[in-house]
C-alpha cells in the first residue's frame, strides 16, 4: 500500500508529457479555473474529509482508483454476484458495503455534478436561441430567402 497525499504525480507517460508542447495552447483564464478547482476541492477539502473520517475515509489509501471492503481489502465483486452476474443481495449484506478513498468518492461526485450541471448552463445561457431555432414563424434572413428562390 502506498503512502502519502500523492501530490506530486511525476510521469513517463507519452500523452503527458507531449501535451506541454502541444500546438493546442489553453488560455491561461481557463488554466487558472482549472487550478482553483483542484486547489478547493482536491487539496482543501479532500485532506479535511480524509482527516476527520469522512465516509471511514482514514482507514483507505487518500487517493486510489480501487474499492475495498469494511476490512480494507480489495473489494471482491464476485462475492456478490452469481455466475451469470445477477446482483445479490443477500450476499451483499453478508459481505460488505462498498468503501472508496476520499479523492475517487469525490471525483465520483463531480462526475455525478457535471452531467447534470452542462444540460442546466447550456438552457440557462442559450434558451433563447433553443427555442428560436424551434419557431417555424421566425423572420428568415435575406440569405434564406436567396436561398429558398433556388430550386434543385
């Protein structure tokens, strides 16, 4: 089991380390978001849910992509199922509840956040243009009237 806050991630990793010289350049305003997002919730509150127990967080690994059991372990998904992958729930109750350390319950979260975030932005900031796009009465411009003198 590894130690530590794992912030410092140093990688070999092709696709990390040729996106610094990528001819895609991000805007620095969206680099800063992207850094302050981390900063709130990966090195603010992630430590403070980690350190005071949240979701019996102190007794996983702080970050980690697997599930464990109540005894820390790897969580065995076959205990669980049967041989044709149904769920049971007898055997889940017996086993155990599913644990996930702090940092993937949370990226967990924001995932669950943003499929519900985009749909609501994009009503909320371009509703007039949905339902303009929607009206069969609107005033065509002149290029759709050119257009609609044309006939195939």
């Amino acid at each position: 089991m590894s130690t530590g806050l794992a912030y410092l991630p140093l990688t070999f990793d092709w696709s990390q380390v040729a996106y610094n010289g990528s001819p895609l350049v991000v805007p620095f305003w969206a680099q800063a978001n992207v850094f302050a997002g981390w900063v709130a919730i990966f090195a603010f509150t992630a430590p403070i849910l980690y350190y005071t127990n949240t979701w019996y967080s102190a007794y996983l690994p702080f970050s980690g992509t697997s599930t464990y059991d109540n005894t820390g372990q790897v969580y065995n998904a076959t205990r669980i199922v049967d041989q044709h992958g149904n769920f049971l729930e007898a055997a889940y109750q017996a086993y155990s509840p599913i644990f996930m350390p702090v940092t993937f319950a949370i990226s967990y979260g924001c995932s669950f956040a943003v499929m519900s975030c985009v749909p609501i932005f994009i009503f909320l900031n371009y509703w007039r243009d949905i339902f303009g796009a929607l009206k069969p009465d609107r005033k065509q411009d002149i290029h759709v009237r050119l257009i609609e003198q044309y006939r195939d």
